[in-house]
C-alpha cells in the first residue's frame, strides 16, 4: 500500500526532474539549492534560479511534521492530532514581460488518525494574455485531466477560476488553470489513484513551461511593457499575501519564511488608480482576467 515515504522520493524526484529542465530552456542560470529544518519536525530543500529568461524562480521541496496548531485544526476541521505534509512548491518570475509567471504546487497531507488527502494544481499568470498560449495550456491540463477522470477538469478548472481571484480587485490573477484540494477516498479513488493524477499533474509542468519560455523569451519589448509587467507582478503580490491559503497554512505552522515567501517578485510596483489606454495590449488583457473564460 502506498506510504509516506514513498510519496516523499517521488516528490524529491519530481523536484529533481524540473529543475534539470528549466536549467537547460534557460541555457544560464542553476539552481542553488538551500537545506532547512524545521524546528517543529521534519524540513525541505529550497531551490532559486536567477537566469537570462527566469529572473527569480524556485522549485521547493518539503517534508514537515509535528503537532498541528490549534488555529489551523480550526480552519482544516480535523481532529487534534499530529501532522505530516509534503509537496513541491514552484513560483517563476520571467526577465521578459512576454513570458508568463507560472506556478505550480503538489502537496500530500495525512494525520495520524489516517486521514489524508492530496492537493495542488497549475496557474499561469501572463503580463499580456496570448489566446494561442492560452488554449495550449488548458488544452495540456485537460488532457491530463481527462486520463484520470473527464469529471477532473471542469471541476478543477472552476475551483482555479474561483481560487485565484483578487475580491478586491475583482479580476483573476491571471488565466487560470486548475486546483484541487481535499482529495482523498471520495467517488471509489484510492490513494493510489489519487495519487497517479497528482504525479501527472506535477510531470505536465515542465513540458508546459519551457514551450512557453522557449516560444515567447526572444520576443520584443520595451520600456513600456517592463512598466505593465511590475503592474502585474504588484497584483501577484497582492493575492500571495492577501489571499492565498498555502502562504498562510505555511506561516501558521512556522514553515521557513524564506520558502514560503519564495513566490514573491525580484521587483513589482503600484500605481495609484492606474488607467490602461482603451484598446491597447493591456487594456486586452484585463479583459481575458474573468472567471469562467473558456479557452477549449
């Protein structure tokens, strides 16, 4: 039967395999990687990238365990108890602003009563929305999907839609993708089917980025577009604090700060009630930034 331990080679693996693939679609930069523990149990391995088509990027691995803070059995709804959680996290901030931010995150999570569940998924945060790169890579997470169960992706692809929102801002962060969470024995999956879509999840991801790296980072670019791209990555920040659950979960449980916060840009601004120009790129892409865009 699956355990643990497997689970976290496989994970080790996975981190292993991306970061050797975005080495060579980036053709500069390598990986320094950073070893940690964690004081309440268990630790990781913290991976950066600074390249000539990544400007800041990081593939992390972690495996931590220990008891589970009373605040955080609140908002799981689980009993008291000990933990164990693992995953590879991944956030990439290009140099050029006609490649996208992506990310991606696997996660494994069980208490010692036997529950578990897995979660995850993969959004992609383009500064300018390109409509072909767009259906490419829905196209890609669909198929992946539908390998596993045709009920995955229009499922999936909502709770992205819904996920990855900014409320205050009332767009998406960017053109979605897919995220799950929770997912353990319901609907006849075993943990072993759970997790052969997991594994797929996380071995999609590098094929997907290096095509768009490789497709879009000899693109031109100017003052203009650089502008617009620290806009974007102001709003990345936004939501990274403001609203996502994994930083959150991650500081709850006094995960390593560094990683944790390994998804924010080298450089981002704000711009008091900016105005895009009517028809221009940016003005394009605000509005692709809806929910329930379908682009297959």
């Amino acid at each position: 039967m699956l355990n643990k331990e497997q689970i976290v080679t496989y994970f080790q693996s996975l981190q292993d395999n991306i970061c050797a693939a975005l080495e060579t679609a980036d053709g500069s930069g390598k990986f320094i990687e950073d070893k940690w523990d964690r004081p309440g149990g268990g630790g990781g391995r913290a991976r950066v990238i600074h390249g000539q088509v990544i400007e800041k990027g990081g593939v992390n691995f972690s495996a931590v365990h220990g008891e589970l803070p009373a605040n955080i059995i609140a908002k799981l709804g689980v009993e008291t108890g000990k933990f164990f959680a693992s995953g590879v996290s991944i956030v990439h901030h290009p140099v050029s602003p006609m490649v996208p931010i992506i990310h991606m995150n696997v996660r494994y999570f069980e208490m010692d009563n036997g529950t578990w569940w897995f979660g995850g998924g993969i959004d992609l945060t383009p500064h300018y929305v390109n409509e072909e790169d767009a259906k490419f890579f829905h196209q890609t997470l669909k198929n992946v999907c539908d390998k596993h169960d045709v009920a995955y992706h229009p499922k999936f692809k909502t709770w992205a839609d819904d996920y990855f929102y900014l409320k205050h801002r009332q767009e998406t962060r960017g053109i979605g993708g897919i995220f799950f969470d929770r997912l353990g024995g319901q609907d006849g999956h075993t943990k072993e089917s759970r997790f052969a879509f997991v594994k797929d999840v996380g071995e999609a991801f590098a094929p997907i980025y290096t095509h768009l790296m490789a497709k879009n980072k000899d693109l031109a670019y100017g003052e203009n577009e650089q502008k617009w791209q620290a806009l974007r990555r102001g709003r990345y920040v936004e939501f990274n604090l403001v609203w996502d659950k994994g930083t959150k979960f991650g500081l709850d449980t006094n995960g390593r700060t560094e990683s944790i916060l390994m998804s924010m840009p080298p450089m981002a601004n704000w711009v008091y009630n900016h105005q895009v120009e009517e028809g221009s790129a940016e003005a394009q892409t605000l509005g692709f930034l809806k929910k329930g865009m379908e682009w297959v």
